[in-house]
C-alpha cells in the first residue's frame, strides 16, 4: 500500500514508526510470568497420565473410562491437515498435560484461602475474583445503586487447575450451578453423565479427542428451568507454565425456558516456544432457553517475527434441542500464533435459532483459520452469521463456514456476511463458505467482501489531528462496529482497546 | 501566518511538475481566496500544504507560523492549526460522526500537551455549533458522511473545523455541489470563525461563494502559478470576462 511503503523513504520523521514496529512484541499486556511453585504430572501422554489426571481431580471411575476411551481413540486418528495454517509438527510427548500450583494440591474451601500469589495474578490481569461489584467507569461507591451496577460471576482457571469460583452462594440461591468441572464431575455426576460428551463427542475430531481424555478443568454451568441467571457468568483462562499444554472442558445447559449469557477471557505469557492449548466447550439449549457465548481471546500471540505463541485448536458448538432456543457465539479473536476454531449451531430445534458474530485479527505471523457451522435440522429455524476479518502484517486470515440445511429443515434462513479487511500487502484473506441446501423452501444468502484500508480514509483522519496507527485503529473498529454492538456491555470497551493494541505496528 | 515560498511539486511516480513556484502570503486575520480554471494545481496546493501523500516537493519552503510544516506529517500540520476542508470528505463506515470528532479533538489536545476534553464539555459544544449549522442529533450520530447528502458532507466539514478551532483554514472548492441555501448556510458558518487572528485560503471556481465569504485578498492561480493577485474586484472580474482575459493579459 503506497501510503505505508512510502513513510519508509521520508527521511527524520519516522524513527518513532521505525520503533513502534519494532516494540510491537511489547504491546502484549499480559506478557508476564507469575512465579509460583507448580506441580507437573510427568511429560508426555499415555494412559498412565490420563489416570493421574483423573486421579489428582479425585474422579469416578466412569469418568476415568470416558478418558481412557477418548486417549485410545486418539492414537487411532491423526491431526487434520485441511485448515489454512502452518506450523511445525507438534510433540505431542514432549508437553506436560498437568500442571498445578502446589498451593492448590489441598483445594481451597474459599476463596480466602487461595493464595494470595493466584490472587495477585488475576488482580493484575483485571479480573475480580473479590465477589464486588462491577461499576462502570465509577469506583465502588457505598450503596450506589445506580443503573451502572452490574455483576459478573468468576471461574478462573490457572493452567490445569480452577481456582475459585465467585458468588457460588448467590447463584446457588437462584438454583445455577457454576463450578469447575472437576467439581461438578464430583458434586453432580448425573448432569454431566447425561450431558458430557452429548454435544461433542470423544469421536468428534483429533483435539476434541485429544482433550476428552486430557481436560484438566474448566466451568460447569446449569441454569434450571425456567430461570433467568441473575448475572453474567464468566471464566477467564490463563496459561502460565512452560510447556504445558491447556485443555480445558466448558459445559453449559440450559434447561427448558432459562437464559444466561457467558464471557470468557484468556491470556498468556511471553515466551518463545509455542504452547498448545485444546478446548472444547459443548453448550445444551433447551425449550425456550437462550445462551449467549462471548469469547475475547487475547492468547499470547507470538513475537514479531513469528516465534512462540498459543496454537489454538478449539471446538465450540452449540445444541439447540428444544423448540424455539437460542444461541449467539460472539468472538473476538485477536491472540494466538495459529488459531483453528469454528463455533458451531445445531438448530435441531423448530424455529431455534443461532447468531454468529466474529471478529479475527492477525498481525505480523499469526494465522487464524475460523468461522462457524449453522446445522439446520429443525423447521422454520435461522441463522445469521457476520464474520470480520484483518490481517495485517504477513498474516494469513481464513474464513470458513458451513451452513447446511437438511431435508426437514424446511422455511429454514441463512444470512452470511463475510468482510475482510486489508493492511498493507504482504498479508491474506481468505473465505472458504461451504453451502449444503437438501430442501427446496429454505433460503441461503451469503455476502461477502474484501477491502484495503483505503488510503483516504486514513489521510482524512490524519489531517484532523490523528496518527496513522490511532487511524488504522478507528477505521477498523468502525469495520467491526456490528459485531463490537453484539458484546456484553464490559468486553465491547476492553475489545475496542484490544484491535488498537493487535494492530500496533501494522502501519509504518 | 501561511508562508509559501517559491513552492515547486512533482507528481510521485511521474516527473511532471504540477506546481511551478507559488508564492503566497495569508496574514492572520485574513481571508485570501483562490480561483482559477481547471487543472490550475489550486487542489493540489491543498494537498501539498496538508501533506498528502503522492506529491514530492522539489522546491521551496511552507512555514506556519515560523515552523516548517513540510518536514511534518499530516498529523503534526493538523495540531500545528491547520484545517483542510475536504472537496470531497472522506466516508468512515461504523464511525460515528461524534466519536470521530471527539477523537479528532482529543488527539490534536494530546499532541499540544492538553488534557482530553471532558465528555459534558464535549456535548455541549458540538451541540451549540451543530444547530447554528443546522446539523441535528440524528446526523451527529451516524457513522462518518456515510449517506450524507453534498449538503451535508460540507456542513459537517466546517463543523470539525468550528470543534478543531484551527490557525489556518483551507477550504477546496467548498461551494462544489452547494445549492445557495446550503452554500449561505456554510458561509455563515466559515463567516463566525473569521477573526481570532485566524487565517483563510479559500479555493474555489466561482465568485459566489465570495459573495458570502468576503475575501481580503484575490489570487489567480494559472498553470501552477499565482499569475494575478488583487482586492475582492478581481473576483468579480473574472465572473463577468472569464479566466481567458486575465491569462492572456498576464501571459
């Protein structure tokens, strides 16, 4: 693109660009290491490891089975070679699949006792894990009440071990489970017998495979009939070990008419090798219940020249059983060095309902191959999906989704917008959407385009006073605006800030 | 205040000299006015002066204020005072127009060293200077000229120029696609920000806009030079006898 190339030639003015490019490893906030003592099942993967990991989560023996099965399956298939990424060949013997601070070896009863180092790391990252309120833009203030207020329940997740969960006691009141689900394998086995592995089972795919037999952790959800959750439940994720692998296994159900809406955060440290992180959240949609699912993920994505960062392989879907249920996957994807990752809708439901909204920035090395799939099964059902793009840098940025409609899904819509968006030359966008139409009254319509971030757009923010890169900034949050309005309240402001701090460097 | 001296510029790319000496002088306070026939590098001016890229300066000097805006980036001109108002403004889809002038006002504050304008300050004067220009709410909050008609887009240039409170004002060709209601309405607008020592270029191929807008001073530019500089009389001569008689007079 001229107007970067050309900052290049200009003499004097452009060392402050020179050295934004060169700091752009230094723009990733949650870089650190937190040193704590830790406790490493041995390296390597074999069946002895996965009745450690079970053993440490104090399992039943039917879950130790449903793992062992998994892990034998998982040496019968082999890693998909389909997506648009590269990357070297991973070890999968030369990773740990357990860590955990020695701390955490006798769980804490509350959080009062968990160590205030743990504490301290979620602190710093911006994550309460004191049950206080959330006031927007005003400090806790007495007994304000004002409209501002808002409650945001916390599972956090340190390497393989969750380590508390906040306003256990207020959701039990409102009968929601939200636990780990070590706990919830513990505390309530019959739901997650009946559940786990319903939505995606241990045959689904090479890392929900892998996974099934390694999850250390994760959140457990149940919203009962009926019941609206009184706050927003999240669980924010956060790799600290070296060479430790992060697998961990999310479940929500929503019963019968119920509804809650769900954040989830994650973060890494910086470090140059590449770390690997497999999850797989599976999400049960009942008769009248809606979920909302709004990820931002800000994994460790790699130095500037491509080394380190988080190999994201994730499978997310969503199973909307019941008649007339919802779901809307909300993400914005702005970390990890490769990212293979497409939150999926089975509308078995008549007239159910799923929304996908997605943004994916990569910059410099990074690659990302995601998008969604909208299985239509049931009648009358719809599905809208609103895909944004930005590469930057040499980044290869892949958009691939399926929308199918099967035979009964009749009176069934699709909408599909796919944008991408451009940053200088070197880097790529590209849209693969597979369409499977198997009646003749349902409706698919896809759109899609791509653009450069035009150079007049930036002169004109220029000349109002702004620099190239808080211009590239406001232009791209402007071509993410649809898919920034669908986030909760609290990520819409943090993920604004988020594509400023992914694109730093991309200009210049 | 605007200090052009002897100015020369290339097209990049092609070695064709668009601009071939200019040499223009606007006093604080003053309003100058540009006219001139097609292709006379009147835009191009606008252009160079607000550090566009694609043009390379082979010659001559621009200060603003003493300070050499030409080593600048367009940024650093913009915080520095001066204000181009677009012939064609540029559309920023998803960008609400007020998130965009609040951005535009606290990045100019930031690089002087000034403290962000505080959100209430900020809503009362954008509301005070959007309803003299006749800009509603509604157009306040959608995304950047998207939709707008030609009306619109100009109104909304002066209205960034009235929150930017710029030194140095250019407008190219402002009263291009202006029907006379709009074209009073922007000139009353440019009209309340004269004085405060504030300077003007005004660019245009007519004289009716420097009927609302009385300039101090005339130039005719001509094949990228200034060729004729005069009283606002000059104006009028041109609307009666055309470009062709002063060119060949001065040729």
């Amino acid at each position: 693109m001229a107007s970067f190339e050309s900052v290049e030639v200009k003499e004097g003015v452009d060392q402050e660009t020179v050295d934004a490019v060169r700091d752009v490893g230094a723009a990733y906030k949650y870089g650190w290491e937190t040193d704590i003592e830790m406790e490493y099942a041995p390296k390597g993967l074999n069946t002895d490891i996965v009745k450690l990991i079970s053993g440490k989560n104090e399992e039943p023996e039917w879950m130790t089975e449903w793992r062992i099965k998994a892990f034998n399956r998982w040496g019968k298939i082999e890693e998909p070679k389909w997506s648009m990424v590269n990357y070297p060949e991973i070890d999968f013997q030369d990773q740990y699949y357990y860590a955990r601070p020695k701390s955490m070896a006798e769980k804490p009863k509350s959080l009062d006792e968990v160590d205030p180092k743990l504490l301290e790391t979620y602190d710093k990252l911006g994550i309460p894990l004191k049950e206080q309120m959330l006031l927007a833009g005003v400090e806790a203030a007495g007994n304000d009440t004002e409209q501002g207020e808002r409650k945001v329940a916390v599972d956090a997740v340190f390497d393989s071990v969750s380590v508390g969960t906040t306003f256990q006691k207020e959701l039990k009141n409102a009968g929601v489970i939200f636990c780990s689900i070590s706990e919830a394998i513990k505390e309530h086995p019959d739901l997650v017998k009946k559940y786990l592995g319903s939505v995606v089972p241990i045959t689904d795919n090479y890392y929900a495979t892998l996974n099934s037999a390694v999850f250390s952790d994760g959140s457990f959800v149940y919203i009962p009939p009926g019941v609206r959750c009184p706050m927003e439940l999240s669980t924010y994720f956060r790799i600290n070990a070296e060479n430790t692998g992060q697998f961990e296994r999310t479940l929500i159900i929503a019963d019968t008419g119920s509804y809650v809406s769900y954040l989830e955060g994650c973060t890494a440290p910086k470090r140059d090798t590449a770390q690997l992180h497999a999850a797989v959240v599976e999400i049960v949609v009942e008769e009248d219940a809606e979920v909302k699912y709004s990820t931002v993920q800000n994994w460790f994505p790699g130095d500037e020249d491509g080394n380190g960062g988080i190999y994201n392989f994730v499978t997310k879907r969503a199973d909307c059983r019941g008649d007339r249920s919802k779901v809307m996957w909300t993400q914005v994807e702005t970390g990890s060095a490769v990212t293979w990752k497409y939150p999926s809708c089975i509308l078995r439901g008549n007239e159910s309902q799923g929304e996908f909204y997605s943004i994916a920035i990569t910059n410099n090395h990074q690659q990302a191959d995601t998008g969604t799939k909208m299985v239509h099964l049931g009648k009358n059902s719809k599905s809208r999906i609103v895909s944004k793009g930005i590469s930057a840098g040499f980044a290869q940025n892949t958009y691939r989704g399926l929308v199918s409609m099967h035979p009964k899904a009749k009176n069934s819509r699709n909408y599909t917008q796919c944008d991408s968006l451009l940053i200088g030359d070197k880097c790529g966008a590209h849209t693969v959407p597979y369409i499977e139409v198997k009646n003749n009254s349902s409706r698919v319509e896809h759109e899609a385009t791509t653009s450069k971030v035009d150079d007049d757009q930036l002169f004109y923010c220029r000349q109002r006073g702004m620099d190239e890169e808080e211009a590239v900034a406001l232009v791209v949050n402007g071509f993410c605006k649809d898919v920034l309005q669908a986030l909760p309240m609290e990520f819409a402001m943090e993920a604004q800030q988020l594509v400023a701090i992914s694109l730093e460097g991309s200009v210049g | 205040m605007l200090e052009i001296k002897d100015l020369r510029v290339n097209l990049e790319d092609e070695n064709k000299e668009i601009l071939k000496g200019v040499d223009l002088t606007v006093e604080a306070g003053k309003v100058h006015a540009i006219m001139g026939p097609n292709g006379s590098g009147k835009s191009t001016l606008s252009y160079v002066l607000s550090g566009k890229e694609g043009y390379e300066v082979i010659d001559g000097t621009v200060t603003l204020n003493d300070n050499d805006i030409l080593e600048m980036e367009p940024e650093e001109r913009a915080s520095a005072g001066l204000f181009l108002a677009f012939q064609y403004p540029v559309e920023i889809p998803g960008v609400g127009n007020m998130t965009f002038l609040r951005t535009a006002v606290n990045a100019q504050r930031k690089a002087r060293g000034e403290q962000e304008i505080s959100a209430t300050d900020f809503l009362k004067q954008v509301r005070e200077r959007a309803k003299s220009l006749q800009i509603d709410s509604e157009m306040l909050k959608r995304p950047v000229n998207v939709g707008f008609s030609g009306g619109e887009k100009k109104r909304n240039e002066i209205l960034q120029m009235a929150m930017l409170e710029p030194k140095m004002c250019i407008l190219d060709e402002t009263d291009s696609g202006l029907d006379v209601d709009a074209m009073k309405l922007v000139a009353e607008g440019v009209n309340s920000l004269r004085g405060a020592g504030r300077g003007f270029l005004v660019i245009t191929h007519y004289q009716r806009l420097l009927n609302h807008i009385k300039p101090d001073v005339v130039h005719i530019m001509a094949n990228g030079r200034i060729v004729k500089t005069g009283g606002p009389e000059l104006a009028l001569e041109v609307e009666n006898n055309g470009y062709s008689e002063i060119l060949s007079e001065v040729a």
